[in-house]
C-alpha cells in the first residue's frame, strides 16, 4: 500500500515570500507527482491554508512581515501540528536546534540537494499521514500523567532544554527533569522533545475543541 494513501492526498504548502524559489520548489515537487500550493507569506498561508489537509510545509525561515520562526511560534499556538521543514539560506546550528526542540520536522538550507530535500519532505508527510491516534486515548495518556509531569512536558513543547526546564521549575536538577521526561515519553507514547511538543499541542487542541 502507498504510504501516502489517504482521504485527501498530501499538500505541499511553500511558504517564501521569493516568488522564484516557490516556482522552482513548486516546479520540482510536481516532478515527483506532489500538490503544490504556493504563499507568499506566512500571513497569507495562516489566511487561506486548510490545516486538517495532511502533507507538509517547506516555509523560509526570514521573510518580510511575520518570519518563518514567528510562524512556528504561531502555529504552536494554535495547535497546529503540520509538519514544517524550515529551508535556511543561511547554516545557523543554533537555529536549526531551536527549530527541531520546538516540534519542526527538519532543517534543511536552500543549497541542499535534491535527494537530501525530498527525503525530509516525504519523511514529514509519512508523519503527517500517519493514522492519527483516537481523541480519547491521547486525552487519556494526557491524564496519566503527574502534575509536574505535565509541567515538564508542556516546557519542553515550548522549546526549553532540560536544564531551562529545572530552572524554571523551582531549580529541580537536570537529573529529575530527565526522570520526569522519560516518564512523560513512555506515557505518551513518543520519543523525543517533537514528539512531546506534537503530542502537547495535539492533546490542547482536542480540549480547545471539547469546550
């Protein structure tokens, strides 16, 4: 079966506010048999964009207006668990980092080849197809967590590191914090600082909507 086998089939949504960049990405990724649509700035795409479509969003990081980490922040916000690959004219490690503890699929700069691009694109879509898992168990390992797991869960979905974390949780040793994040792993059900930081907003969302 073809992965990409669902309802609707996945959208490429790309974000720059470059209208050359977004032709060629555009022109390439239909290439590869995908649907485009093309925005030319994150306001835009938060305007016209329907979020439940799965499939990605390859979105610059500086644009004029709202940036694309701006957008991130945004869609985090919201409760928006698309996938992002953010593309980067500039290598900044530091960036890159911040990005990926704050839920973005990949990191990927503008002069990456082809192959290397396509896999982070087709590797965020697998994630965004992926059956999504019944409201009321996702709600109910959410219960299953402890207060301050909760805390520690809901911090790092904001893109802190375990130390940050400690701090400001009262100055608890990164030790705990590790303790409290393994728990909050194996209860949720994922691995990593993304998968909590998607499981965190998609958990917010569900209660956002139950109200």
């Amino acid at each position: 079966m073809n992965a990409f086998q669902t309802i609707e089939p996945p959208l490429i949504r790309i974000v720059d506010d470059e209208e050359r960049m977004r032709e060629s990405l555009a022109f390439m990724l239909r290439q590869e048999g995908f649907e485009c649509a093309m925005y030319p700035s994150a306001e835009a795409f938060l305007r016209e964009d329907s979020p439940s479509r799965p499939g990605c969003l390859l979105l610059d990081v500086q644009m004029d207006g709202m940036t694309g980490l701006e957008l991130q922040e945004e869609m985090n916000r919201r409760g928006m668990t698309l996938p992002i690959v953010f593309l980067s004219a500039h290598g900044d490690l530091d960036m890159a980092v911040d990005t990926m503890r704050r839920g973005a699929a990949a990191f990927i700069q503008k002069t990456a080849d082809r192959v290397r691009l396509m896999e982070a694109i087709v590797s965020a879509v697998e994630r965004s197809s992926a059956p999504s898992k019944n409201p009321g168990e996702e709600i109910a390992r959410w219960q299953s967590l402890t207060d301050r797991e909760r805390e520690v869960a809901e911090l790092i979905a904001e893109g802190l590191l375990n130390r940050e974390v400690g701090e400001r949780l009262g100055g608890i040793s990164v030790k705990t914090v590790q303790v409290h994040r393994g728990e909050v792993c194996r209860k949720l059900g994922v691995k990593g600082a993304s998968g909590i930081a998607q499981a965190v907003r998609s958990v917010k969302r569900i209660l956002r909507e139950e109200k």
